[in-house]
C-alpha cells in the first residue's frame, strides 16, 4: 500500500479547508483505511493545530461521504463495499465522459502541454515499474482533464465520489495486460485530446473507468458485503 510522508504543519491555523485537503490526502494514500477510527489528538499535533479547526474539517469531510460520524465517539472512514465501488465507478465514468466533452470545446493549447508532460513522467515510471510515482501522475492526469472542462459543479462532484474510491482505484494490481491497455488508453486520451475529438474522448474515458471494476474486484472482492474492501 501506498504510504504518504509525515505531513508538514498548517502554519495557517485556523484554514480547517487547509486541514480538510490533509485529510483527504490520508484517505486517498490509504493511511486512514476503511473502518479505521480519526485519532484527533494525534492527527492535531501532526498538522501543528488546534482541534477546534480539526473538528470543522471533519463535519466538512463528513457531508462529502469521506467520514462518518460516531454519536460521542468522534469519526471513523466509513466500510466500502464491493456493490459501493462499482456503484460509484459507473457514477465516475459518466462524470469523466462528461468532461471530455467540455474540454474537447474549452481545453487549451498550455493545458494539454501540461497533461502531455504528465504522461510522458507516468510512462517513465510505468517503465521504471514504479508504482507510485505512476499512480500519483495517472490521478494528475485524470484530475487535470477534469479542471479543464471548466466546469465548478461537475469538478466537485467528481471530487467527493473520487476521493472515497481512489484508494481502490489506484492501488488495485493489474495484470500485465491490464497495465499496457490502461497506457495505451492513455496514449489514447492525449491524441483525442490534441484532436478536440469529444464523442470519442467520452466513449473512451467511460471504457477506462469502467475497466477499473476487473482489477478491484479481483483484489477487494473477496472480503464481502459490509466489510471495507
């Protein structure tokens, strides 16, 4: 599993936002795991804060879906099953189909020579097999094409659902095959996007995800219904 380094103080106290995001990044690296309780003491010491600003963070986190709240015993990441991930897999697929069809219009020339740079890094770790750097980059790519389709509303929608499942997304082992096909969709999605070909960008972003089920399931699956998979 993904580890993620010590995270640096919050010089600005009181930016619970600020300390929402920190979170966030523990639940995506899967430090916080599913079922696994918040330790407000120790996570206030970590980011250098006070657990006033904490407290404001979780209930932030906790209306996204990304914590649930225990009635006088603080919060925990909530279970996600097998039915849950493929749930919100379908959700994400439509929301990412949807953007490329708005960046196909709105994306522009510095914005796609960004998104070639981080694919040329993730095809550098995907031959390094350096799994990490490769999954960091892959979620850049995939967040970059979101933000710009330039649209608020669907950017945080994706945000929220993406979040509770990127753990299972990015961690999930592939086979061999799966790893070249998921490149070669990604060589894919760049010309697509130099063409300003939306239909076809759609088609394909929905393909992506959706190819995602195979791979988490085969890892997550087994642990059943109602347990954190």
């Amino acid at each position: 599993m993904t580890r993620i380094s010590a995270v640096d103080g919050i010089h600005r106290r009181y930016l619970h936002d600020e300390v929402a995001e920190r979170i966030r990044d523990l639940i995506r690296a899967g430090e916080l795991e599913p079922n696994s309780r918040v330790n407000e003491l120790e996570l206030a010491e970590r980011f250098g804060i006070s657990r006033t600003p904490l407290r404001e963070a979780i209930k932030i986190l906790a209306t996204e879906g990304l914590l649930e709240l225990l009635p006088n015993r603080g919060a925990r990441v909530p279970a996600v099953n097998e039915a849950e991930i493929d749930e919100m897999l379908e959700v994400i697929a439509g929301l990412e189909a949807n953007a490329a069809r708005l960046l196909a219009k709105r994306i522009t020339d510095s914005e796609i020579a960004d998104i070639a740079e981080l694919h040329e890094a993730m095809l550098e770790a995907f031959e390094r097999r350096d799994e990490a750097r490769y999954f960091t980059l892959n979620r850049q790519i995939h967040e970059a094409m979101m933000r710009a389709a330039k649209n608020a509303t669907l950017a945080q929608l994706y945000a929220g659902l993406s979040s509770r499942i990127q753990r299972f997304r990015y961690a999930a082992h592939k086979t061999p095959e799966q790893w070249q096909r998921a490149i070669d969709e990604h060589e894919e999605m760049l010309r697509l996007m130099i063409e300003r070909d939306g239909e076809k960008l759609a088609a394909l972003m929905e393909r992506h995800i959706l190819g995602k089920k195979e791979p988490i399931a085969a890892q997550f699956g087994a642990m059943g219904p109602g347990r954190a998979t």
